[in-house]
C-alpha cells in the first residue's frame, strides 16, 4: 500500500494551511495596528516612579509592545532553560 500524499525524493514539502494563513492574519493585524497608531497621534503625559515625560501616544504603544515581546523571549529562554536543566538532572 502507498501513501499517496508522500513527496518525491528531493523535493521540499507542500506548504500547509497554517503557512499560508499565517500571513493573511499578520497582514491584517499590521493593518489594525496602523489604523490605531494614526488615530491615536496626540501626546500623553506619562509619569512612572519619579520620571515625567510626553510622548506621542502611538510611540508609547511602541515601546509596550517592544518591552512584552523581550519579555515574552525572555520568559521562553528562562522555561527551555529550566526544562534543560531538569532533564540532565533526571539522567
């Protein structure tokens, strides 16, 4: 019996669904976030332990987005990290 959706040797696999839908979704994300950072173009006081400073309010969005993303990446080298150690420790 043969599998009739195995690839030719030397041949790279058919993309899949998600790799194809993946960019739709992120496109129009981009597209929302656009539409958010121009209508929210005005400056905001912004005040945090004793600093105090305006800044529009699209570079604010910015710079929270920025700082969750490092640390999102963060949070994922300390559990790979984490998950390394206690498997050495298990052998």
């Amino acid at each position: 019996m043969s599998d009739e959706t195995a690839q030719p040797p030397g041949q790279p696999p058919a993309p899949s669904w998600r790799s194809r839908v993946a960019p739709v979704i992120g496109g129009i994300l981009g597209l929302a976030v656009f539409a958010f950072i121009v209508q929210n173009r005005p400056s905001q006081k912004v005040t945090w332990l004793f600093w105090s400073f305006s800044a529009p309010l699209w570079l604010l969005l910015l710079l929270t987005a920025a700082v969750a993303v490092v640390a999102w990446h963060l949070g994922i080298f300390a559990w790979r990290r984490h998950e390394r150690r206690a498997r050495r420790a298990q052998k």
